[in-house]
C-alpha cells in the first residue's frame, strides 16, 4: 500500500498512458493504491551472454548477468515485482546444442522467474528434452491450449497459477501456438493443439469469476500479429472478455510501448511483447484502487483508443 | 454542507449495502520496455559465477581448431563458394552415411547464417555460427516432377546452395535445362536428394515435398559439416574452393 505521495511519485517515473490532468486523482484519496511492478521477456533463445561485439546492431545487449542486475536494482525499488517468459527460452546459440537447456533454466531460477509458458522451439529438444531441464526451475510454467495428458508433460504444464502479491490477487494462464509445421511431429507426440480463443475464455473466466482474481495475465506465444487471418494477440484481446494483459512473444516484436486494444465488451486490454533475445526487459506497472464499491469509478477512465 | 455529508452518508450505505468485500479494481497501468545494457562489469555477480564454468567449458569446445580454409567462403547468389563447398560436403556425407548414390544435395540458402567463412583457421565454433538449427540430414527419393518443383523453388528464390551433380538455368524465375548427373530428367527414374529435414518436409514454402520417402541419416548438418571439415583435414588436405557453376541465369 502507498499513500498517495508516493503513487503520484511512482506514477511520474515512466510515461503515464493517462495525461496526469485526466487522472482521477481524488478517487483515490479515500482508497488504499497498490502497485504491482511486473517484468517480462520472450523469445530469449538461450542468448546466455550478451549478443557478441561483432558490428551487428544488438551487439553488446541482453545477457543473464545485466538482466539479472536490473530485475535486482527494480526489486530493490518496487514493494511487489512479479517475473514471467512468454516461451522460446530455448535455441539460438551453442549453449543450447551443449548443455540442451540447463542453463537457461538454471539463469531464470537464480533470478526467480515467477511462471513462465512454453514456445514453440522450447520443444526443439523434444518432450522429454524439456522434462529433463525441468529439475532445473523453480518456477512453473501455465498452458492452457495444448492438451499434454498422455505425455510426460503433464506433470509439468499447469492451466493457471494464481500469485497473491500485496492483497492483489493476480491470475495467470499461458497460451502456445500451433505447432504443426512448426515443430517436427517426433519432438512433440501427444500433444494436441486446442483453439486459444475458446481456451483463453474458458480460463480467463475460472480465474475472474470462480477465483476471484484481481487481474488476469495472458503468457502468450501466438505472436502479436498477422497480415493473415491467424490468432494472434491483438486478435485474442478483441474476442475475449476478462484477460486484462497480454504478454505476448514468437514474433519478436519491438513494442515502442504497450499498446492497449478493446475486448469484446469493449474495456481495455493490455498487450505487450518485448523483443527478443533478452535485449528487452519489458516493465508494466499495475496500480490497484481498494474500495468497497462493486464497480471502480476511475477504471472507466483507461484510454481504450 | 450538510447536504455533503448526507450524500456521503447515502454513498456509504450504499456501498455497504452492495458488499461488504473491499474490491481490488485495476485503474491503470503503465509501461516501460527497458533495454538491457551492459553499463559495467558484473564480474563479481552471482550470475556470472554460475555462467562462468558453463561459459569457459562452451568456448573451450568451440575454439578447438577443426581445419584450414584456404580462401574467404562467401554467401551469394546464384551461385556461391560457401554455398558450392556446404553442398558438396552434404552431398559426399549423405553418400557415405547412408550407402545410398545420391545424385545431388540442396541447402536451402536462409539456412546458412554467415555471410563468410573467412580464410585460415576454422573453429568448431565457427561451423555452429554457420548452421546454428539442429536440421537433421535426409535423403529424399523424387521423381522427375518432384526434382522440377524443388528446381522451379530454387529459381524463384534466385538460387540456393546445390551440390555437383545438377545444374540448371533460370529464367522469369523458372528452373530450365535441369541436368543430373549430366543427363536430362528421366521420367522414369527416382533421383536421391540430400537436404535438410526442414525443407524435406515442406518448410521454407516447400509444401510439395511433404509425403516424398526420406531415408533419415540420423546426423543434424551441423555435426556433417564438422566431420566432413575434420576428414578434409585428416587426410593433410585444407578447403579448397570448388569454382563450378551449377545455376546459371538468363
């Protein structure tokens, strides 16, 4: 909880989605704020050191070691941070071909990854290559569209994590992409791909209505979006109801900043996607209005362009 | 006043009335996407300690000396020398993996990811950079159509890496005079073609390959470069650039 001070200090640091004028300040002078830092990456295909000083335009970005110091510098500032992937931790460089993924696991324990969901070339090792590394992460990984119960994932895989940080009740599923002409049919036998739409609802309500969640995070790997007719996040958020932020990846999409689109009742959805290759470390701050009042007052005020 | 604190009176019970729950509404939210720099040096890091022998170990391995190039290996189209020198090695490793007479071998040209294999010596390393995916090596069996709609691919692309044993032209991006083994295409025969897995089974918009019978070397191209490289060398010899041309354009 903060006092209002401290919200409008915290709220100054970055690039307010709402002119400060807009803001309606005084609602939450009666209510207790709280703020939820969360910290996201996609798409870091074992860049284990930053990429290498070879003239190239990432050079000398991302890595483990300088991510690591800037999630601890943020942690050291924020009362309550959450940590997430959005799939593709495997493959890209050698550390991956040597040490099929225990580095990258181990990386993302030491800096308490929360919950991560699983990409597309996280199956590169194959099914039981994933199971393998699993002994190396502390954290666990939701999907909500792949139906794994007669492989050896299913021990791994759960449908939603529910984290609760600062009174907040947070909520959170992944979704994956399809995986046929993707991923090799030996690498992942036994999984069945289900429409993320359908799945998305169906989990977006347990977590909202039967849950009681607070807020409900997408993980996806669908990419963010198509010039064909495909599912993608920006589609996702347009025919859902109840996912108030997607974290996106698989398209490596460079994100100015998030953007935010309409659901299907027409309230705002978050989405955002960070790069690639751990280049970015994408930084959503979530501020929470307690009240007693059933309907939030200044919510109505999210910009829904 | 009075009237003031009436209406927030009302405003309470009411809000009492519709729950006794405090509800936690998300009001907004704010974003920054931070780039990850490395301002200084974290040598002294938990994180670098745990990397470190993970690290040391990796370069190890990948410094290891494998051969000697005798001459820059460019990346290029339509023909090229590192895509003459990858194809070739696939084409003599498939033959020998497999017992199979393959007529020729294909690379498809975005699967290669350096644009040059510098003179001097090569590293193990250096192969990893050149073919970074795990794409295994397969031996397709085509007909003389099949061989026409992956020549027709390759044209349109303006030329991928092919080995010794076909040639074609291209014009208005179409294969032309495709010869293998120094003969038009026969009908009747089925041609063995090396390639990796990912197009053999219709990637890099190769749909019509899928459901063609493919023998399964077992071995990722990678590890096929290496190894080829390592015989070149154990026989006292270097890479040498193979100057054929196999694509010739209108």
């Amino acid at each position: 909880m903060q006092s209002r001070r401290n919200f409008m200090k915290a709220m100054g640091k970055g690039g307010l989605l709402l002119g400060v004028n807009q803001f309606p300040f005084h609602l939450f002078d009666r209510g207790e704020v709280t703020k939820i830092t969360l910290l996201h990456t996609n798409d870091v295909h074992s860049r284990v050191d930053p990429f290498p000083m070879d003239g190239g335009r990432n050079q000398g970005l991302g890595g483990v070691v300088s991510r690591a110091k800037l999630i601890e510098q943020i942690r050291s500032e924020e009362e309550h941070v959450l940590l997430m992937d959005s799939g593709d931790i495997f493959q890209g460089t050698p550390y991956f071909n040597f040490f099929g993924g225990e580095i990258e696991m181990k990386c993302m324990s030491e800096m308490s990854y929360d919950v991560a969901t699983m990409g597309n070339h996280d199956f590169d090792a194959g099914i039981d290559g994933f199971v393998k590394q699993m002994k190396h992460a502390n954290f666990p990984f939701v999907m909500s569209n792949y139906r794994v119960d007669d492989t050896a994932l299913s021990e791994h895989l759960q449908d939603y994590l529910i984290k609760e940080v600062g009174g907040i009740r947070v909520g959170f599923f992944g979704l994956g992409i399809k995986l046929d002409g993707l991923v090799p049919e030996s690498l992942c036998k036994g999984v069945i791909y289900q429409d993320p739409i359908v799945q998305a609802q169906r989990v977006a309500n347990t977590l909202k209505h039967d849950e009681k969640c607070d807020v409900v995070i997408c993980l996806s790997h669908l990419g963010y979006r198509y010039d064909e007719d495909w599912v993608s996040d920006v589609v996702l958020a347009r025919e859902t109801e109840n996912i108030d932020l997607i974290l996106g990846g698989h398209t490596h999409t460079f994100l100015k900043a998030m953007q935010t689109k309409k659901n299907k009742k027409g309230e705002a959805v978050f989405v955002n996607q960070a790069g690639f290759g751990g280049i970015l470390l994408g930084r959503v701050d979530l501020y929470f209005e307690n009240n007693k009042k059933a309907k939030c007052q200044s919510c109505k005020n999210l910009l829904v362009k | 006043m009075i009237r003031v604190i009436s209406i927030i009176a009302i405003l309470s019970v009411l809000a009492v009335g519709q729950s006794c729950k405090s509800v936690q509404h998300l009001a907004t939210a704010d974003n920054v996407n931070l780039k990850v720099e490395d301002h200084q040096s974290y040598g002294d890091s938990p994180m670098e300690a745990m990397v470190r022998p993970y690290r040391d170990e990796l370069q190890a391995e990948m410094n290891v000396v494998i051969g000697y190039n005798a001459a820059d290996l460019s990346k290029g189209k339509v023909n090229s020398s590192m895509g003459n020198f990858v194809s070739d090695l696939l084409l003599s490793e498939a033959t020998k993996l497999s017992g199979i007479a393959v007529d020729f071998a294909i690379q498809n040209y975005g699967g290669l990811r350096i644009v040059k294999l510098p003179k001097g010596d090569v590293t193990k390393g250096k192969l990893f950079e050149l073919m970074p995916f795990d794409n295994l090596l397969v031996i397709v069996e085509m007909k003389a159509q099949d061989v026409r709609n992956l020549c027709n691919r390759i044209a349109d692309y303006g030329g991928w890496p092919i080995s010794e044993g076909v040639t074609f032209n291209i014009s208005d991006a179409m294969a032309g005079d495709i010869m293998v083994g120094g003969e038009p295409l026969d009908e009747s025969r089925i041609y063995q073609v090396a390639m990796p897995d990912y197009v053999a089974n219709g990637g890099d918009a190769c749909p019509f390959m899928i459901g063609l019978p493919q023998t399964d070397t077992g071995q990722y191209i990678r590890h096929v470069l290496i190894a080829g490289v390592e015989e070149i060398t154990a026989q006292g010899n270097q890479i040498e650039h193979n100057p054929s041309i196999r694509i010739t354009k209108k």
